[in-house]
C-alpha cells in the first residue's frame, strides 16, 4: 500500500505563528488536492511540554538559533512552539484533515527533541509509526508538510532507513531556509529517496 505523511502542519509553523516556515500556507492547498489519491493518510505533530528543553526561553544566557548540547546530542534553540493543549499545536483548519487515519505525536519528552516522526533526535524511543505502516502493509511512504529541512527531512531519512520506499514531495513542503533544504536534498538522493519535484510528477 502507499501512504501519505504530512508532517506538523499546526499554527506555530504557519505565517503568524511562533516558528513559522517563510511561504509554509502555500503548501496547505496542494496537500488537500493530492491526499485524496491515497488510501491512507497518517499526520504527525509536535507535542511540547511548555518547558520544553530545545526552547531558547529555559536557558537565560542563550538566543534563538543557538546550538547548545542536550544530554549528549546538539540542540538548536527554537522559540517555544507547538505546546501542548495550545493553539499553535492545533492543526490548520485549512487543512482537510478528516481523512487522517492516525496521528503520532512527538516532542512530549522534556529531555530530547524529536524531529522525525519515526524517533527522538537520539533514537531513543520510536513513537509507533514503523509499527502502525507495516501493520497496514505500507510499503511506500510519501512524505510533505513542515519544515522540509528539519522534521520532513529526518522523517523521510528515518522512513528509507526502515526500508520504506521513500518520497519526498518537494512541491508539497517548504523550509526554514533555502541552503538547508538544498543540503537535505543531498543527503536525501544519497539515501536512494526519491525527490518529486512536482505534482506531475506525482503518479499513483
């Protein structure tokens, strides 16, 4: 079967909210119109306790966008985002997301951030996700939403890892900046994940 995954399209990583992607609304359209050539439709979002230790705000010394080390791994400082039981935690109600199937949750740990749906940032606990595609026969994963760079990124290298056939929906995704999702890329084709560049170039 081949599912589609859109990664955290909530408030905060909207234009207007707490750590917004430049353009990310644009995507909210093209998401609607291509989810309904699937079956199956999983989201994730971002679940932080608002203490949440990857947000600038718990470090007096520290600014957004500093790198500082988390229990043994680099954190990047965020502004605090996507709080649990918040608003910017909600998805858009632009989104058509009635044909959600599952939604995994990441982030809730105070300790360690989680950018891929798959796993923490240390590959400490999985969140489930693995375990509920092969239980519905997935065998390719198509992968959108925000922030290409960050938690599309790591959700599609985790996705190919687990042996997933992967696709990266470059139409349907936009970063935090542009030379990150040109190094995400790389990384990406390396890994043998197909990047779609277009919607024609979509076929099921």
């Amino acid at each position: 079967m081949k599912a589609l995954l859109v990664v955290d399209l909530q408030y905060d990583f909207l234009p207007g909210g707490k750590l917004a992607v430049p353009n990310g609304n644009e995507i909210i359209e093209v998401i609607n119109r291509i989810q309904e050539k699937f079956e199956l439709i999983i989201a994730t979002q971002d679940w932080h306790p608002q203490n949440h230790k990857s947000f600038a705000s718990q470090y007096p010394a520290k600014k957004v966008f500093d790198v500082v080390d988390l229990n043994g791994l680099n954190q990047v400082l965020w502004p605090d985002h996507c709080i649990s039981g918040t608003k910017g935690a909600e998805f858009t109600k632009e989104w058509n997301s009635n044909c959600i199937s599952a939604i995994f949750r990441k982030g809730l740990d105070r300790e360690i951030d989680s950018y891929s749906g798959f796993f923490d940032n240390g590959k400490r606990r999985n969140t489930g996700l693995a375990g509920y595609l092969r239980d519905k026969n997935v065998s390719e994963l198509y992968i959108c939403g925000l922030a290409a760079d960050f938690c599309v990124f790591y959700s599609a290298v985790d996705a190919v890892e687990l042996d997933f056939r992967t696709y990266f929906l470059d139409f349907a995704t936009k970063p935090i900046t542009d030379t990150g999702l040109i190094e995400a890329k790389k990384i990406m084709k390396l890994k043998g994940i197909e990047i779609v560049e277009n919607e024609n170039q979509l076929i099921l």
